[in-house]
C-alpha cells in the first residue's frame, strides 16, 4: 500500500473548491485579471495572476502583497468548504489551483523579501496539500 493512498484513507477526504465559471470565462475572453479582482476580491486565482504578473516583472513587494491577499482568501474560502486546517487539496482539481499558485507565490516572494521562516512554513504548507502541486506551478 502506498504511503500517499494510506495518508489519504486515514486523513482526512480531500477538499475541493468550487469552480469559478464567471472567472474562467472572463481570463479566456482575455480580460485583465485587474479588471476583474475589484468585483470578485474573493478570488484567489486572481490575486494569483496578479502576484505572478508582479512577480515576471520585477515587482517583488507587489507580489509579495498580491500573494499574501490570495492566500488569505483562499484560507477563508478552504474553510467554508470543509476544510480543518489540515488535509489534502489537490492540484488536480482546477479550482484549487488559485489558491495553490497563491501560496507557491507567496513563499517565492517572502523569500525573496529575506522573511526567515515564512518560506520553510509555506514549502510544507504546499507540500502537504499536494506533493504534485510545486512542479505543476513551476512547469507553467
């Protein structure tokens, strides 16, 4: 039995954001992610893109905050969806996804910023949730 199928059968179920159609629709109609996060602050795949927008130009601090309000976000909307503090969420699940690029982007920048613990917590955080998501984020 694999380690990875003995965590998931005594751990807790996985969590699985709801999908955010509107947004998805909007990103592949080619809108700005800042165009649409001031009617959709709940969104942690927008603040996302705009930490990875910030981030491949140089703007570390930008990312740094456009991070930090992702991951927030994406904690609040975890627990309104079950989770616990603890437990798998999966990269596979597309919905997931913004909340898992925004902790990766936020690790990144905290370590860029010379923040001391935060980017050791973040890695564990990250690989907890999925030990699949790091690579995934960084193939993009």
């Amino acid at each position: 039995m694999s380690d990875e199928f003995r965590r998931n059968l005594m751990g807790p179920e996985p969590t699985l954001l709801p999908a955010e159609t509107e947004i998805y629709q909007h990103l592949a109609l080619g809108n700005e992610a800042l165009d649409l996060v001031a009617k959709n602050p709940t969104s942690s795949l927008l603040w996302a893109i705009l930490a990875e927008e910030a981030w491949a130009e140089g703007r570390t601090i930008e990312s740094y905050a456009y991070a930090r309000v992702g991951y927030h976000r994406g904690l609040d909307s975890l627990r309104r969806n079950g989770w616990r503090g603890v437990g798998p969420i999966p990269w596979e699940h597309e919905p997931n996804q913004g909340f898992l690029r925004a902790l990766y982007a936020l690790g990144r920048a905290a370590s860029a910023i010379g923040e001391a613990e935060e980017p050791e917590r973040i890695e564990k955080f990250l690989n907890d949730s999925d030990p699949k998501a790091k690579a995934a984020i960084e193939a993009r």
